[in-house]
C-alpha cells in the first residue's frame, strides 16, 4: 500500500509534531467537577439542580441509618438557596491524618473523601463514592457548614468549592448535628436555579417511607409561598407506603402483608398489598436509592411470590396437579409492593445508581421472602385464597388474550405489514422525522388528512371514547378495534412486550377538541399509553396539541388565533380591541371542534411545525402518575368526586 503525502498529510503530520507535554491538562481540586459537572449529578438540568438536594440529604440519612439522627430538616430560603440540617453526631471537626486539614474541610473540598469506604464511620450507606458534599461545593457559588458536635459550634464557608477561612469555633451549643446551606452556581445551572416544592417534598416523603420511625419535614420560605411545608414520620414505615400507594384503590385485604429479615449483614424489608385493579407496581430500593431498573433484589422477590404461591395453591388443591402453574405476571396482577434493603457493599450499575447489581442479593431476598410468605399464607388462609384466586382470574384473562391477540394477527392485528384501513400514512420511513396524529372524528380526521405534510404526517382517525383500560383486562383491552388499530399503527407491541426500537413514529400527538369530550378522549389515551405504552411516554414521544379555541375575524379573513388556557379571556379582549380599529369591526369565531376549521387553517395552527403550538407529555414521578390515573380511572368514585370539587374552579374547558 502506497501513501501520497499531499498538503493536507503534511499539515496533519505538523500537527502531530506539536503534540506534547505542554497540551496535557491537569485539573487541580474540584476543577473537574466544574469542567464535567454532568459526570457528577447526571446533567446541569433541573434532575442535576435537584440532585444537589439530595446529596446532602443522602448523608443526613446516613446518620439515620447509623442510628444517630432522628430528624432532619431541609429548607427552600427566600433567596431560593437550600438549607439541609440534622441531628445527627457531627462531621468530624478533627484533623484528617492524610489531608493535614479538619474532618470537615476534607469531605467537602476533596473528591471520593468520607466515611463510606469501610472506616467504621457508616455500616450501611447510600453514598459510596465519597463525592457528594464536594461535588455540590464545587457547584455552588456559596457553601457553608455549620457543626454542632462536643458543646461547640464550627463554621466555615466556601466559594465555587474554593475554602473561604479556616474552621473556627462560633460559640457554644446543647445541640448536635450538621447544617449545610447552598447555593447552586447560576453559570452552571443555566437552564434554572429555582427549585421545584413539590419535587423535593415527594422526595421527602419518600425517605421518610423508607426510614421507619424518622421525622423529616421541608419548608418553603420564598415570598408567596409560606403553606408550602410539610412533615413527615412514619412509624408503620413501608408498610404505610403501600397504603399510601392504594388509598384511591379497592384492596382484597386491610392491612399490608410486611416482612423483615436480616442475612449476612443485609436486612430485607418487603410490604405488599392486592388490590382489584389490573395491573403491578412494584417499587425497590437499595440503601434508599430508588432503583428504578429494579436488580437483584426485585428478581429475588419476584421468584418467590411465584414459586410460594404456586405451591400454596398446588398443596391447598385450589390448584390442581395437572394444571399448569400461575404465571409471575398472573400472581403480580393488582399487586403493590414495596421492597427495601439494607446492604453495607451495594453494587450499582453507574453513577446514577439505577439497577442493583450484587448477584448474592437475588438468593437472600428469595429465601427471607418466601420463609415469611409462607407462614403468613399458611397462617392467614382466606387472605391466602383470595390472592390465588385473583391470580386464577389473571390466568383465564391471559390465555383469552394470547388466542385474541392470535385472531388479531390472522384477521389484519397487530402485525407491521397489515397497518389499518383508516390510516393515512406518511411517505417517510424514518421514525425520527414522523408523526402520527390520533385524531377525534372522521370530520377532523378528514381535515387533518387533507392539510397535513404528507411526507412525514400520518393521521389515525378513532371513533368516539376508546375502553377505559384501567378498569379492563387484557383480552377486552385487544377486542377494542380503536385500541387494536394504534397499537398496529404504532408498531411497538404493547404491555410487557413493548419494544420502543421497532416505534414507526417518534411523535405520537393526540388531537382533539377543545371540549369536555375532547378532554376525555385525551385522558383515556393518556391512560392507554401509561399502562401499556409507558416507554414512549418515558422517551419522551407524546404529545398533546393544542389547536386554538377562539378566532379573531375581520370580514371573511381570520387575523389571529387565541389558545385556550387561564388567559385566555384576556388575550380576546386584547384581540379584538386590536383588531376593531377604524372602520374595521372584529368578529369572534368559537372552535368547539376541529372539525370547524379548514384544512388550511388546522395546518396553520396547529399542525404546522415552524408555527404550532404541542405540549410533550414527560413523567417526573411514577407514584404519584399511578394515584393519578388510580383516583381520575379506577372503579372509587369517591376521590374523584373529591378531586373533581377541590379542582373544578381551575378549569379551562367549556362544558
């Protein structure tokens, strides 16, 4: 092989000469942090602004876990800083032997430096890298700890992680504890630096779930906002947060079944409760971190239920040999559950501590489980029947799905090649371009059709209100022809099966009259999608367009749109004192339907991308998404007729 050195070579091989020790970069500090802040908390977005939060409060868990603080308090100041403190024993205030520097000084200015790393500072402990308090110094402008620990009280600042003084002694105390107060860098966190109540607080609860017996309150002190706070203990710990998680939901039994044990160090905590609905939510966690991936621990749960309740069932004959055992998705159907565990080495797959990975855990959990399980069921036989008997009906409902689902594919279904009829698809193939429109009515469907870009729009057209799923089982869920028509237009499967890579479009935008219908069609899809189409609301997909509700016409020509919302009254009356100038005299047009409006003009205002107006449909907190669509969906009217009072005044929709 031959090589031509032309300019181009030559300029690269300079280049390469001028490659040398003068071009290495060495950060000193916490200047990496800084250079690479998403490598530390995930993003400089609001998950990685409130991620700070939590890195602090982490370690006042930890001391809770250790057996030392009781209670801990985290405060949103006035000036949007955040104020973290506890009662725990103190950050050492003592020179660390390898730093030359106080205890304190150490955590907070030098990377991977704590009491995690099996000094005897913390048996069990979520933060395992030794970088949070250092990682959330060195992105905030102004940092300050303050230590109540042996009757004196400690302070020392710091500035984008730089030490401000030396530790000094500020008085004289009966307390104990560490308060940490922040205030994240505004030329990091560029996107926002203001901190969400409501994020913060469902974390909160959640720690206090999952630390029984802990007290952890948060208050909002920003102007305005002085009935934002809230505290939280709770002595029935997990066990009261899958009552918490079913309180909109009918359960087979009062009281959640609750297990604790404890094998090579590692203590295992598991509450679960049926309910009639149809589907699971299972939660777990690992020294408090929520592992949304699940792991080893959720896969040794899962394993149990199965295989004891299978056994109960076969033994008690309510199953009989010859028949084939229930299936892991037949005895989780209706089930809440909860699973927490305490491990002093846990493994996590990344920085982000998503998935549990220490493969001892799935046998420790499976054994601790199923012993507990097992004598509760044999102790509790009519709970232990109506669990199996739920489970049985999951069975039947399964096995009339597979041969419904096996008809769908024979008659036209659920396969690719065989998309439905009323489909109008779009000339591209290339799922990041698409988008399908689901559209109410063929009057609108037939507008949007003619006014769409055909090259990368498809529009799907359905009848009226779709099945309520939330309160329908799999096999009636396939029967329904509009259900079964998107989930052929989308090509992804559905359920447990659902594989986003095979998605046909990367916008799935629901359009629908600006009514109360519309506002219900929209809720229903809604609810389709979270249960059986999570991981394309998940990525992101959904939308939810927003054609306007009122036009402003000057003779036959509409001059300008008004979107529905809390301002829209307003905005009219701006509109049409603007547009009644003169000789000129305003007209008013209501859209109560898409249908109402010509191709052009639905293409104009809403469908066109460089004009339109969609709001994407993201989910922040599963818990709190499950007891929407429990209390708005499931069979208790109760908390809907609660909600619908409590919430009524705020709606934008005419009746």
């Amino acid at each position: 092989m031959r090589f031509i050195l032309n300019e181009e070579n030559k300029d690269l091989e300079k280049r390469a000469d001028e490659y040398d020790a003068s071009q290495i970069q060495v950060l000193e500090g916490l200047e990496a942090v800084r250079m690479r802040p998403g490598m530390y908390i995930g993003s400089t977005s609001k998950e990685g602004l409130h991620h700070l939060v939590w890195e602090i409060v982490d370690n006042s868990i930890d001391e809770a876990l250790a057996g030392f603080a009781t209670h801990i308090e985290v405060f949103i100041e006035a000036d949007n800083s955040i104020t973290v403190i506890d009662d725990g024993r103190g950050i050492p205030v003592d020179i660390q032997e390898k730093t030359g520097r106080p205890a304190v000084e150490t955590v907070f200015t030098i990377l991977h430096a704590g009491g995690k790393f099996g000094g005897g500072g913390y048996k069990v402990s979520g933060g395992l890298h030794g970088v949070g308090s250092s990682v959330v110094n060195a992105l905030s402008t102004e940092l300050d700890v303050t230590v109540h620990k042996d009757g004196k009280k400690y302070f020392q600042e710091y500035h984008r992680g730089i030490v401000g003084e030396d530790l000094k002694i500020i008085g004289d105390t009966d307390l104990r504890g560490t308060s940490v107060h922040f205030t994240p860098d505004p030329t990091i966190f560029t996107e926002t630096t203001v901190f969400e109540f409501d994020k913060l607080l469902t974390r909160v609860r959640e720690l206090a779930f999952l630390n029984r017996g802990l007290r952890i309150s948060i208050t909002d002190k920003r102007e305005g906002n002085e009935k934002n706070k809230a505290s939280f203990h709770y002595e029935g710990g997990i066990q009261s947060y899958v009552s918490y998680l079913n309180e909109n939901k009918t359960v087979l039994f009062d009281t959640p079944i609750f297990t604790e044990g404890e094998m090579d160090d590692i203590t295992v905590e598991v509450a679960m409760q049926y309910t009639d609905t149809y589907h699971e939510t299972i939660l777990s966690f690992a020294n408090n971190i929520n592992t949304h991936e699940g792991g080893t621990h959720e896969q040794g749960f899962r394993t149990a239920l199965t295989r004891v309740i299978n056994n109960y069932a076969k033994q008690n004959k309510i199953l009989k040999e010859s028949e084939d055992n229930l299936t892991g998705d037949d005895v989780r159907e209706g089930l809440t559950a909860v699973i927490s565990i305490k491990h002093p080495n846990p493994q996590f797959e990344g920085q982000t501590k998503t998935k549990l990975g220490n493969s001892e855990v799935t046998g420790i959990v499976n054994k601790l489980f199923s012993e507990a399980l097992q004598t509760f069921m044999l102790e509790n036989p009519q709970v232990a029947r109506k669990i199996i008997e739920k489970g049985l009906l999951a069975s039947k409902a399964r096995i009339a799905a597979k041969r419904a689902r096996e008809v769908t594919r024979k008659k036209s279904g659920l396969e690719i090649s065989n998309l439905p009829g009323k489909l109008a698809d779009c000339s591209s193939n290339d799922p990041k371009q698409t988008e399908l429109f689901i559209v109410e009515g063929d009057s609108a469907g037939g507008s949007a059709k003619s006014g769409r870009n055909r090259e990368f729009q498809a529009i799907l057209p359905i009848r009226g209100k779709i099945l309520n799923v939330e309160k329908a089982t799999m096999d009636k869920i396939l029967a329904n022809e509009e259900i079964r028509s998107l989930f052929t237009a989308m090509g992804t499967g559905f359920g447990a099966d659902y594989d986003l890579s095979k998605a046909r479009y990367h916008k799935l935008v629901i359009m629908t009259d600006a009514d109360v219908d519309g506002a219900h069609i929209r809720t229903l899809l809604l609810t389709l999608f979270y249960r059986y189409m999570r991981p394309v609301v998940e990525a992101g997909y959904v939308y939810i367009a927003q054609p306007p509700i009122y036009g402003i016409k000057v003779g036959s020509e509409t001059k300008e749109y008004i979107q529905p919302g809390p301002e829209q009254e307003t905005q009219l009356a701006e509109a049409m004192e603007r547009w009644s100038q003169g000789r000129s005299k305003a007209t008013i047009q209501r859209y109560k339907g898409l249908g109402e409006m010509d191709d052009h003009q639905l293409w104009e205002t809403t469908m066109d991308p460089e004009a339109r107006l969609m709001a994407q449909v993201s989910l922040e907190d599963v818990v709190e998404a499950d007891k929407i669509f429990d209390m708005l969906m499931g069979d208790r009217v109760e908390p809907r007729r609660e909600f619908i009072e409590q919430n009524a005044e705020f709606s934008t929709i005419d009746a």
